[in-house]
C-alpha cells in the first residue's frame, strides 16, 4: 500500500516538475525577446516565434482536423502532432535560432514544446 501511495507521488512531483521547467524555458524565451537590445537578436526570436507558429498551423491543417473530424484524436494522435511538429521546427530552424536557443537553455526540445503549447493555446482562443 505505501509503494503505491509513494509512486503515486512521485508520479505527480515529476509531472508538476515537468510543467514548472518547461513554463520556466519559455518564460526565458519570452523575456529574452522583450529585454534584448540586440536587433539581430530579437529578428532571430521572432523568426523562432513565427517558424513555431507556422509549424502549429500546419500541422493542424494537415493532421490534426482531419482526425478531429472523424474523432480519432487522442492522446496518442495528440503526442503524434507535437512530435511532427517539433521535428518540423527543428527542420525549418535557421542555424542562428538553433545556436541561439542552445546557448541559453538546457534543453531546446523543451523549449520548442513550450513555445508549441503556447501557440496551440493562442490558436484556441
């Protein structure tokens, strides 16, 4: 009982971890954009901005209605999406957004997922 009651925690300390850093990776990026003075810079983050919301958008169109329409979206359809989409960034990147997005984070991907979900959500409103 106390093993499962353990895992069980454990289980919802590493999801809340999980949200936490990756909120925290794209609250970096966010504020990076709005506190950087350097122009090519900032053209660099709307570049990531706008190739992550191209990227949301397409694969929207071309994946995730069509399995919506016929109610097949699940969560593996759902885990499926975000990973062709971040491999569609990360394809679609520039070699100064890839560098510029390793040398201030630990983990691109998790920022890259950060900034899918945010444009997911900016999409549903």
């Amino acid at each position: 009982m106390s093993q499962e009651i353990s895992t069980i925690i454990f289980t919802i300390v590493e999801s809340i971890a999980g949200i936490l850093f990756t909120y925290l990776a794209g609250y970096a990026a966010v504020w990076l954009k709005n506190h950087v003075k350097n122009e090519k810079v900032k053209a660099i983050l709307t570049d990531i901005q706008s190739t992550v919301t191209n990227s949301v958008k397409i694969t929207y169109q071309t994946y995730v209605e069509n399995l919506k329409k016929e109610n097949l979206f699940d969560k593996e359809a759902q885990a499926k999406a975000l990973a062709v989409t971040k491999a569609k960034v990360l394809a679609t990147l520039s070699e100064d957004a890839k560098t510029l997005l390793i040398s201030n984070s630990q983990n691109i991907e998790d920022v890259i997922t950060y900034l899918i979900e945010k444009a997911i959500a900016e999409e549903k409103k």
